[in-house]
C-alpha cells in the first residue's frame, strides 16, 4: 500500500475539529453552572467541609429559586432523611411525585425515596405499598430489599424468607445467613408458644440452609433444657465447636449449668479446660474458672487463673486471680484484695462490650441482628477488650 503525503494534511485536520468540539463542550458546562443558584455551590461546599445544617440551609434556598432542579430536591430530601427529618423529606418527596412534568424515570426515583421516607418514619404499611408498585421497574432490587426489612420489623418471618429468595435469585449475593436467620426467629417464636417440635423442624431448615448456623444450635439445646433433656442439649452445645468455635463462650455457662444439674461438675471442668486451652476467650476462662473452683478448688482455680493470665493477659483473667486468692487470703489481707479487685472490675467493665464490625455499634449483650445498622452476624461474640489486644491497663 503506496503512503499518500496528502494523508498528513489529515492530521492537523482531525486534531482541530477535536479542539472545536472540546470548547463547545467546555463552554456548555459553563454555561450550565452559571444557571445553578449560588447557594447551590455553597451547600456543596457545606457538605464537604460536613456541615450538614448549614448545607441544608443552602439547598433549599437554591430549591427555591430553581424548582426546576430535581436532583437538588432529591440531594435535600436524602440529607432531611437522615437527619431524622422525615416530614420534611416526605413532603418534598411527595412533591416530586405529584408534579405532572416529571419524567418518568425521575418519578420512579421520587417514589423509591418517597418509600424510603415512610420507612424511616415507621409507615410501614404505606411504604409496602409504594415499594411493591415498583417490582415491575428497574428498582425492583432496592424495593425487594426494602420489603425484606418491613417483613423483619414486622416479624412476618415468611413473607421476609420469600422476598430474602426472590433477592437471591436476581442479585449477585445468596442472603443465605438472613435465610438461616429467619427460620431461627421463627423457632424462637414457636417454643415461646410450646411449639418444640415445629420449632426443631425451622431449625432444620435454618441448617439446611446454612449449615454453619451457630444460633440453631444454640437454640437447640435450649429447646431441649425446656424440655427437661439436659443430656440432649449438651450433645447439641458440643456441636459449636465444630461449626465455629469462636462462638463456644456462648455456650460455655450454659453448658456449665447442665452439668452441674447433672452433678457432673468434674466433666464440665475437664471440657471447659480443654475449650480454653485451644480457643482462649475472656468469657471462656470465667466459665472454665468457675466450673475448675466448683470442682477442683479454689487452688487449682488459681492456678488456672495465673497460667491464663500469663499467656492472654486481660482484666477479666486478672479479676478472676484476684477472686481465688480471696479464698486463701487471711482474714487482714481480705480487705485489700477486695478494694483492688472492685477497682479492676471496674476498669474491666469499659470494654465488657461486643462490637458490631458493620457499624461499630457497642453492647454489653450480644446479638445475632445489629439493633443499629440491622446487619446478621455482623457482632462477633467476642469482648471489645481481647479483640482490641491490649494490655490490662492500656
């Protein structure tokens, strides 16, 4: 192929109508920000600087002055929404729904937020209503999802499996623990009503579902103690520790109380040892301690103690020491080792607390659902004080 010197005059060609139409493009963005309200410009100044107030204040006046902007009135809508001010944003929302110019990809949009408002104000009748309008859309996801969370506040466990199984079908996720999660509340629910065999059979399908479902488990032997069947629920217990046995300091007091009912104290100390020596756990040692004291004594509780300390130093495993040499302790030296135990157990109880790893929620009990974020499984079962690593008294 012979090469054509008229090609050149090509170049310079192509690379002048690439100039035009980037200063053609340039001066539409101007021209377009300079129609923008320059409150507009001062409420996302606002944001950044997190300034939400004063943000706020910025883009209802520039709303004002602009009502043809409805991505503002969306932005304003989000930032009274979770600012709690939900009557502001319903109205605004609700503003947007009705305006008979809206497009109607933008009116779907208005009527998700608008769904996601009555939610938050606790409507949540009126929020499934508008959520279910909009399955036939393109934000059938967000409403499913949605949905799924008023069955959960509801407590309508079917209707949340159902729409968890719909979700999993056309989403990348498989929402196999909310699954799992929503047959365990349904056993729950079911032996609060004496319903045990019914409630066993949702376990079983909880664990079909997933079979690392700790909290079947869990809610097995419990079952099986208001059943009177100690025996049976120790036998499910021991279960934990082959699903995960992080989640053995869950089980560890219960275990000990069956034991003891059982006047099997002794085997409730050699388990509970051998749990702490391959799974050391702050909430662990307390029950492998107690049971050791029941058992063994005071001395060899002691000694578990110090053996423990030494290896995972904590404040409860130092509060624990304390407790057994109280035992030991003359009656001159008793006073002294109860000042500096209180003195520690006070210390101790700042991080006596479980943390949500989806939002850094604190509490001193566990659960299985975030009362903050809402997350399944989000808390591990394991104190803030070991997880953090930190010496006693950093």
């Amino acid at each position: 192929m012979d090469f054509e010197y008229w090609w050149l005059l090509a170049f310079p060609f192509f690379f002048l109508l690439g100039w035009v139409a980037a200063r053609i493009d340039i001066r539409h963005v101007i021209s377009q920000s300079r129609q923008l309200p320059e409150s507009y410009f001062k409420g996302l100044n606002f944001l950044l600087n997190q300034q939400p107030d004063k943000a706020i204040e910025a883009f209802t006046e520039a709303a004002r002055a602009d009502s043809e902007t409805v991505e503002l009135h969306f932005t304003l809508g989000g930032l009274f929404r979770r600012r709690g001010e939900v009557e502001r944003a319903i109205q605004l929302h609700q503003g947007l729904v009705e305006r008979p110019d809206l497009g109607q990809e933008q009116r779907l949009a208005a009527q998700l937020e608008l769904g996601q408002d009555f939610l938050k104000a606790g409507l949540l009748d009126r929020a499934e209503q508008l959520f279910n309008t909009l399955l036939p859309t393109r934000y059938a996801e967000a409403a499913r999802r949605a949905l799924m969370e008023i069955y959960v506040q509801e407590k309508d466990w079917d209707k949340a499996i159902a729409m968890a199984r719909a979700l999993a079908e056309t989403s990348a996720a498989a929402f196999v623990v909310e699954i799992s999660q929503f047959h365990c509340e349904k056993a729950a629910a079911m032996a609060v009503e004496g319903r045990f065999e019914a409630a066993r059979t949702e376990l079983e399908r909880a664990l079909e579902v997933n079979r690392r479902n700790v909290r079947a488990t869990l809610l097995a032997g419990d079952f099986a103690v208001a059943e009177k069947r100690p025996e049976e629920a120790i036998v499910a217990w021991k279960r934990v520790e082959a699903q995960n046995p992080d989640y053995l300091p869950l089980v560890a007091d219960k275990l000990l109380a069956c034991y003891r009912d059982l006047k099997r104290i002794q085997d409730a100390a050699l388990l509970l040892k051998g749990w702490l020596a391959n799974y050391p756990s702050v909430d662990l040692f307390g029950a492998a301690f107690q049971a050791v004291l029941e058992a063994e004594g005071s001395e060899a509780a002691y000694r578990l103690g110090r053996e423990e300390l030494r290896r995972n130093p904590t404040l409860l495993g130092l509060e624990k020491l304390l407790e057994a040499q109280l035992y030991e302790a003359a009656p001159d030296a008793r006073q002294d080792l109860e000042t500096i135990r209180n003195l520690v157990h006070q210390h101790a109880r700042r991080l006596a607390f479980f943390q949500c790893d989806g939002c850094g929620f604190k509490a001193r009990q566990f659960f299985w659902r975030c009362p903050a974020c809402g997350g399944w499984e989000t808390m591990p079962p394991r104190r803030l004080e070991e997880r953090q690593a930190q010496a006693p008294y950093a």
